[in-house]
C-alpha cells in the first residue's frame, strides 16, 4: 500500500504528542521552558550535523565541500518564492483556524506554534522524501517507520511544551508525504542521489534554523523558505533542458 509509511508515521506523531501532552500536566512551569530549550538545541544540533554530512567531501585525506553554490542559489531564490507566496502566513493561518475550531482555554496560546513548528520539523528531511518514494513506487515502508519513531519521541517533548497543536503537525506530515508517495512514479526519475543529497543540505539548514526560533533567539520566517528544499530539482531540470538543446 502507497500510504501504509505515512499512515503509520502520522499515528505515531499522534501517539507521541498524546504522550506529551500526559506528560504536560505534570510537570513544572520551569521544567517545561528548560526542555523547550533543551530540544532547541538539539533541533539546532541535527540540522548542523545535517548539512555537514550533506556537503562535507574527504579526499586523500584532505576535507572538501559540494553543492555549497546550489545551496545559495536554493534558498536565495526558493525565499524569494516563499515570501511572495506568504507561507509563513499561511500555515499561521492555518494553525489558527485549526486553534479557533478545536480548542478553548490556555491550550489555545502555544497552538499555532506548536503546530507549525512540528510540521517543519517533520517535513523538512530528507527521510520525508526518500521514505515516501520507496512506499510509493516499492512498497518498502521501513524508512518512514523509522522516521515515525523518531517523530514520536520528538512529538513527545514537543508536545510536553507546546501543547495539543504538536498533534494536529500529522495533518500536513500525511499530505506531504502522502502527495510525494502517490507521485512518486512520476518524480523518481528527477531525484537523484545528488538532488537528494542537495534538498537534504538546504533543508538541514532550514531545522537549523527551527532551532534558532526555539530558543528565541531571533524569529526567522521558515516557511517562507521552504521552497528552497525543491529548488534543486527546479536547478536539474533546468540542467537536462540546457543540455538537450546545446
């Protein structure tokens, strides 16, 4: 079944945002805002180790990068893209009509937040889209049930802070994923191991930048950067176009 990875991996952001929301309840004000930092930090930590892996080159014993000029040029033109079309906004949009409908009470101040920073945090990897390929065209559903364990636990400690919007994050997980796996006999043939390894690199620094707004250090706008995750297989396109007619 194309879906069964991105069904299970939703449950599984459910069950784990159930858990933290257990959680929640008893523990202290102090504790609460200590752990927050806490997973800021980690979130911060998984994106750098991220885009490390993703351009960091050996080669007789002497350290290299790739792909840094497409990184630019990803998230230069994918922002562009993202602010004029105000994702940003959208998903706050979103998270707010969800806290309107389905919320009453001091859940309601962290709903919006918890929601979109779940959803970011789950979608922008590259085990999203490499995991819903091989559902979708293989029937192998082991790396999204993989990657719904890690987004249990992390939906966990998100929602042991955050609240009850960390689970309504399996609402956009299921449709990105489930978009990518239903296409993904028509997408595979564009993403290869380069472009995925490009898309990983652009979004590790997107969780990078998660952190960063966790810890409040700064409010950077992540969705409106989101675009830049597709940009490099906007840039290969662009590539096979060139070569076929030069």
């Amino acid at each position: 079944m194309a879906l069964s990875g991105t069904i299970i991996n939703a449950v599984l952001v459910i069950v784990g945002s159930l858990a933290g929301m257990l959680f929640k309840k008893i523990l202290p004000e102090r504790l609460k805002s200590t752990l927050l930092q806490a997973v800021g930090l980690i979130v911060m930590f998984v994106g750098i180790g991220g885009a490390v892996s993703a351009t960091l080159t050996l080669s007789d014993g002497v350290f290299g990068t790739k792909d840094t000029l497409n990184m630019i040029l990803s998230m230069v033109f994918g922002t562009i893209i993202g602010e004029l079309i105000d994702i940003e906004k959208r998903l706050d949009t979103f998270g707010a009509f969800c806290q309107r409908k389905l919320v009453k009470g001091d859940a309601r101040s962290t709903f919006a937040e918890g929601m979109v920073t779940a959803s970011l945090i789950f979608v922008v990897g590259a085990m999203a889209v490499v995991g819903a390929l091989d559902n979708g065209i293989r029937g192998d559903n082991s790396t999204l049930v993989a990657k719904g364990i890690i987004d249990c636990i992390t939906g966990m400690v998100l929602a042991s802070t955050l609240g009850i919007g960390v689970m309504f994050s399996a609402i956009p997980v299921f449709v990105y994923q489930g978009a990518i796996a239903l296409l993904g006999v028509y997408i595979e043939p564009y993403l290869t191991d380069a472009v995925i390894s490009q898309m990983s690199f652009s979004g590790s620094i997107l969780i990078f930048a998660i952190g960063v707004n966790m810890l409040g250090i700064t409010k950077i706008k992540v969705g409106n950067t989101l675009p830049a995750i597709f940009m490099p297989i906007v840039f290969d396109l662009l590539t096979r176009l060139w070569n076929l007619f030069v």
